[in-house]
C-alpha cells in the first residue's frame, strides 16, 4: 500500500501482550502488558472489501494503517481508545517505505 500519506498515522496505540498474574488469592487473571506504541491511521474498506467478507469472521473487525514493521505478529494485542484488539491478520507490504494494513477483532474479556 504505497498511496498513504504518512501525515495521516496521526493515533497512537499501545501494542502488548496478554500475561498471566497471579492474585493475592491465588486465582490466575490474565492482563494486557504493554511492550511499546505504536503510530496508526484510518484505513476505510470499499463497498466491494465490505460485501466480500459480511458472514465471515472478519465481518465484525476494524483495519488499521501502520508502517511497515516487524514487531506486529498474531500474538501481538494492540489497545486504543480504552479497548482491546486482538490481530486478526496483517497484509504486510516488503517495501521499506510502504504501510501495512493490520485487521482488528475486539477480544472479549472473560470468554
């Protein structure tokens, strides 16, 4: 994706990973760590990339902008805005100076 403005990576997010604690009762309760930021911008899918994937598991998911980078993989977690997502895919682009497009699925605490 090489027509991105890199002016509109104007958000920044947390990215982490989940770690297991356990409490003073000794009950193990699972919580985002975060490792690092991370800048991202807006990415609106077309009519055609909505119609293409209602009734699948991406259908309920977001898509994210961000520099190319090998620090985001499935394990990663990224928080913004007070919510959790969990990385569904990435559509990586190999150019140096390209922008990677990251899709999102909101996890649900205590499933």
């Amino acid at each position: 994706m090489k027509n991105y403005s890199i002016a509109r990576l104007n958000k920044v997010a947390e990215i982490g990973k989940t770690v297991s604690r356990r409490t003073g009762a000794g009950i193990n309760i699972s919580t985002f760590e975060p490792t690092g930021t991370l800048f991202y911008g807006s990415y609106n899918r077309t009519v055609t990339q909505t119609y293409q994937i209602t009734g699948t598991d991406l259908a309920d998911t977001i898509a994210i902008v961000v520099r190319h980078t090998d620090a985001l993989d499935d394990s990663t977690q990224v928080k913004f805005n007070g919510t959790l997502y969990a990385i569904q895919s990435i559509a990586y682009d190999d150019d140096p100076n390209a922008f990677d497009v990251v899709t999102l699925k909101k996890t649900t605490k205590g499933a």
